[in-house]
C-alpha cells in the first residue's frame, strides 16, 4: 500500500489513517490532500485515528503539516477517534497540535466542518452585502 | 493494526479497506459491523476498496458475506472505489458478487443509501397509511 485513499463526503474529505505513516507514505498523503482539496473545493478534512495506539512526534508534525496545508488552501482539518492514551502521550512529548481541531469521532467532526460552513458562509454574504 | 476502524458518517457506516484481509481481520470486521449497525441504526454501509489492487475469492467471500449480514440487519451494503482491473479479475474469477452494490466513489455511494432511505421510508409510510 503506497498511498492512503482519501474520500470526499459531503463537504469533507475523509482520511482513515491504519498503517505505520512511514515517510514516503506521510509526504505522498500530504501532496494527495493538497492536490484534491483544490480539486473538489472541499472546506475540510477529517483525518480519523482511531485505528492508531500509538502516536509519535513524526505522525504529530505530519497531521500538523496537513493541517498547515489545508489552511492555506482555506480548508479546516479536524483529527477524529483519537484514544485517551494518545493524548496522553502527546501532551507528554510536548506535542500540543496548535491550530488542528479534534472531535471525538468522524459524525462530530462532520458537524464541526459543517458548523464553520455556516459561519464562513455568512461572512461571505456580509462582505458581498457591503460591495 | 487488528481492526479496521468503522466511521459512522450521516445514515451510514464507512470501512475504508486498506490493509490485506487476512481471517482474523476479516472475522472481526463482520462482527464490529453487525454490532454497529444495531447499536446505530445505520441503513448502510460503505466500504471502500479504491486502495486495493488485488481483490481475490477471499475478499470477494468477505465482501458477499459483510453485504449478507447488513441486509439481515436492514442495511445495504455499496461498495466504492473498485478499480477496473479489480472488476476485470472478479468477472474472470466468476465472482459476480450478486446482492452487492457498488458505486464509482464514496459521494456516489451514500448518495445511493440516501436513495434507498428515501424510498423505504416511502414504503413505511405507504403501509402506515393503510392501516
């Protein structure tokens, strides 16, 4: 398995990491998300890692790095399923992942992407009333 | 990695297939779907496939058996993201994998769960009508 499937849901596109993110793998991700969030248009990315028991300072930077992406590319991340004692271990290591949203699964994430939807959505209108 | 996590996303369920089925794997994820679906009323389930290159008589089996399952349960079973040669193998390996939906991509696959939500609730209504 050279690459992560990413699907678009809705609004979203969905990442289910289940392997080791080795570095190949991690970078082939990041340039995937790039390329299909400029494709689809879509506003956000959940990134569920649940299937995770172990999270370490490389897959910390690497969801950092995706979320540093996605935001450029006016995209919010949110990293879903996240276990208890991952949390643990990253506040541990000092990895407090500034600037990614957490949900505690993929439903709740859905509704945190859709919730800025609406709130963007408004802005927009705001700006386009003031013209 | 021993489970294949299980995303519960609007009416239905996501798998996101990435790793190889062997009988353990697949084993559990007959059994994780059927308790989610009871425990959540999902009316579908999505499995995702788009990662797999080789889809052999086992996978096949495990995919037919999954769909089995979830129509007992009252939920249909699409699957997403079959490659071409993967659908070439399967017609040459005679598995026509009958009962089993399939969609280009996951949008497309829930847009058919909606589908059938939408028409079964017609039905429901239609018997609730004539009492």
């Amino acid at each position: 398995m050279d690459r992560i499937p990413i699907l678009k849901i809705g609004p979203a596109l969905l990442v289910t990491i289940q392997v080791d993110l080795h570095d190949d793998v991690a970078m082939a991700l990041e340039e995937d998300l790039g390329n299909r969030i400029v494709k689809s248009g879509a506003k956000g990315v959940l990134i569920d890692i649940s299937a995770l028991e172990i999270v370490d300072s490389f897959i910390g930077r690497t969801l950092a790095n995706i979320a540093g992406v996605a935001r450029l590319l006016d995209a919010e991340t949110v990293v879903v399923g996240m276990r208890p004692a991952v949390a643990i271990t990253l506040v541990e290591l000092g990895l407090s992942m500034p600037g990614i949203r957490t949900a505690l699964d993929a439903e709740r994430g859905m509704a945190v992407i859709r919730a800025r939807i609406a709130e963007v959505g408004t802005a927009d209108d705001h700006v386009v009333d003031k013209r």
